[in-house]
C-alpha cells in the first residue's frame, strides 16, 4: 500500500501526461502475459512477426514473473506529451552503476535469479544498458509506430480530455476517485493497494509534483516500485476495448437519422468520448476524409466540439447533440 501524502499546492499541481515510452515498455507484457489483455490479442498478433525480428531475448527478461518492469524505463515524464525519442535519451543516460540494483529489485522478489540475458550482460552494464536501449528503439520503430501507437495514443488522449471534463464538471475529490478501483481519497491522502506490493510506503509529495498516466496495459493503478523515485502513478486508460477492432456504432433514433443521414448520426453516437479523425475512420472502416467532410458539417451545425491536445485534435459530441440523441 502507498500512500501519497498531497497538500493544497500538491494537489493544484497534479498533472497527467501520455507516454509513448511507457507504453513500450508496459506493452512488452503482451508478449510475456499474452492472456492479461485481450482487447489487443488481435492488433499484436498482426505485430508478431516483426516482433520476433527485434532483440527478443532482452526484451523479453524486462518483464517480471509479476509484470512489473525496471522503473528507469519508465521515468516520469517531463511534460503532458512527450515523444520517444526524448524519452529514450533519459534512459541512455541512466547510470549503468545502478543498473544490477534496478533489475534486482524487479526480478529477485518474484523469482529466484535475474533472467539468463540480463545476468550475463551485466559483466558489461554500459553495454547491456546500450543494449536495451536499442532494442526498446526498434521494437517501437519497427512495431509500434507504424499502426499501433497511433490508436493508442488517441486513447490515451482522450482519457486526459474525460479526466479534464470531470475535474471541470466535479472538482479534484471526484477526479482522482474515478482513475480506477485501487486508488482512494481521503482527507489529503491518495491511497494506492496494490496486491503485488509487501511493502507500505508513505509518499510526502512536498512540492515534487504528482503526475498520472494512462496506460493501455494495466490491470488497475499502479507506481514505481522504488518509492523514493518522482512521485507517478499509471491507471488504466478508458475506451481500451475499442483497440480489439471496428466499432460498431451504438443505436441512433430513427428520427435523427432522417434529420441529418446516417452518417453523421452514427458518428454523433461513436462521440460519447473525445475522438480524433483517423480513429473515427477505422472504427466505422470509411477514410478520414469521409469523416473530416462530416465532422465539418456537424461543427457548423453546433453538434461537436473540437480541442487540441498535443499533436491531436479531437472532437466531441456539443450538449445539443447529447439532446438530440436522447
């Protein structure tokens, strides 16, 4: 159990961020615990094979009998979107004086010796540190960036727009009791249970900041495994289950399918969460350019909202479209 210790300040200064590293990372627990998360058993699969053309073996030692990872690979990042290869470079530069204490902490709890790879590299730390850091690189170039990462991060950015409705909409209490089920709030402590930890741990966040981060590959929230590192915390990230592959629209009344066509109906009811175009597309199998011609009508009629968020602009259904479809 963790308990983050927030005051006034602290909690002001919470933020959340997307990590394109951290999902890296934590995804490589597709391939050592394929069964966890089924939603993206079909997108990986199609993965498989440029996968197995990367470093395997070392990429595959990172993830414990627990799934727990090396926290230096995932550091808590520096601002709400950064990208990879900034990412990286922080785990180039980690000490490779501390890298056998790292790996040790991750793997001996839960089993009875460092994996074969890991334990023969570290006669060399810089160089299996090198190592890693190579792999990680073109595990995301080769695999993740192509078609994966870009889904995954409209999810991800669409959690942080949700996360920011309910903090406008309900305050700071009720934005850190929805993240998930593991977390609890309470007269100025966030408590984290985690089954996994033995340990308790009191976190005084005393002016270090606290940053969140979705994930697509959790089973509720989590932190680092060292306690005395940044204060982070991941949860799972909404709207996983709309990687497994198109959605289907959900119904919309007849009424307004006559008013503007079925198009843009079915597009106002997929709306329910902040989208962006290119997701819109494969989940309803049409272009992006169908999708931009209708999002532009909707947004001359007042029926969606459009935000940007980093790189992305997503959009919304306006509460007259809420009406409408209600």
């Amino acid at each position: 159990m963790h308990r983050f210790r927030l005051g006034l300040a602290d909690l002001a200064a919470a933020t959340f961020a997307c990590s394109p590293l951290h999902e890296t990372v934590l995804g490589l627990r597709m391939w050592t615990h394929p069964g966890v998360y089924v939603h993206q058993t079909r997108a990986f699969e199609r993965i498989r094979p440029e996968f197995e053309r990367c470093d395997t073996a070392v990429l595959l030692a990172l993830v414990a009998g627990n799934r727990f990872v090396p926290d230096f690979l995932t550091p808590r990042p520096l601002s709400p979107f950064p990208d990879f290869a900034t990412e990286l470079a922080a785990v180039r530069a980690f000490d490779p004086a501390l890298l056998r204490a790292e790996l040790e902490l991750t793997h001996l709890p839960h089993g009875r010796e460092l994996p074969p790879p890991l334990a023969r590299g570290l006669a060399d730390p810089a160089a299996l540190l090198a190592r890693i850091a190579d792999a990680l690189e073109e595990y995301f170039e080769r695999c993740l960036a192509p078609e994966w990462w870009p889904r995954a991060r409209s999810v991800l950015h669409a959690d942080l727009v949700h996360r920011s409705r309910i903090l406008a909409e309900r305050g700071a209490s009720a934005l850190l009791s929805d993240l998930d089920r593991r977390l609890f709030w309470e007269d100025g402590i966030l408590t984290l249970r985690h089954d996994s930890w033995d340990d308790d741990a009191d976190i005084l966040i005393d002016g270090r900041g606290l940053v969140f981060v979705p994930t697509c590959f959790a089973r509720g929230a989590c932190s680092s495994i060292d306690p005395r590192r940044l204060p982070m915390i991941s949860y799972p990230a909404r709207g996983l289950a709309t990687l497994a592959g198109p959605v289907e629209p959900p119904p919309t009344p007849h009424a307004l399918e006559q008013l503007i066509g079925v198009p843009k109906a079915r597009l106002l009811a997929l709306l329910a969460e902040p989208t962006a175009t290119v997701e819109l597309a494969r989940r309803l199998g049409v272009t992006p350019g169908a999708v931009s011609q209708h999002l532009a009508v909707l947004a001359a009629a007042r029926l969606v909202t459009r935000a940007r968020h980093g790189r992305m602009v997503l959009y919304a259904r306006s509460p007259l479209a809420d009406q409408l479809l209600q």
